[in-house]
C-alpha cells in the first residue's frame, strides 16, 4: 500500500506513525490511559474546536492533499466530504473526531488543538 507523504512531513515519519495508528486502531486502544498502553495523551480536544473543524470536498487533483485517511488508511472518494484540522491535514469526519475526542493534537504532527481539560 502506497504512503501519502504529508506537506511537513518526512516519509520516514509517516511510516512510522502510521504504523502506530494502525496498532492502535486495530487494538481499539482509543480509551484508556497512557499505562494501558495507549499513546494518547489523554486530554481531548474541545468539543467547540471539534465542531469548528472545516469541512471540505474531496478533489483527486488537490496539489498535496493525502488521498486516504491517515487514521483508518481508506481511500477517498472524489467529493466525499472530509474534515481539515488547522494544520491542513485531512481526515474522516468520524476518524478525527473520535481521535480528537481523547487527544488534543493531529494525529501527523501533533499540531495542538484548544484542550478540553486546561
């Protein structure tokens, strides 16, 4: 399976995050805390900056735009609407929310979005 390289992002990175994504997707290790074995750092996101979240179409042609979710590593599909955070990396709308619901940062580069528990 290819890997989308991420503007700011080295290959090498996305590889080795996605990796862990991945364990942790297919672990169901989104709950929980950090002793469990989960990476998260345990503070979610507000859900006002959750809501706030741009949505945007999906074109092919989108000039370093991902064409799959990093989170759940499936394809998009041509005008399926997506979830951009503040650092312009694209998601699910269902993937990154849940994410952001039990940690505040981007999944790719940690970008920090508002915390819910200060």
């Amino acid at each position: 399976m290819p890997i989308a390289v991420h503007q700011g992002v080295s290959p090498f990175e996305v590889e080795h995050g996605l990796e862990e994504i991945m364990h942790m997707v297919d672990g169901d290790q989104l709950g929980g805390d950090a002793e469990e074995g989960n990476h998260f750092d345990g503070n979610p996101a507000t859900e006002s900056s959750i809501r706030a979240l741009n949505r945007v179409s999906y074109a092919r042609d989108c000039e370093g735009t991902s064409s799959d979710c990093s989170i759940c590593l499936e394809a998009f599909k041509p005008g399926m609407e997506l979830t951009e955070m503040p650092c312009s990396h694209i998601f699910h709308g269902g993937c990154i929310e849940k994410w952001l619901k039990q940690s505040h940062t981007c999944p790719l580069c940690r970008y920090r979005m508002p915390c819910a528990t200060g």
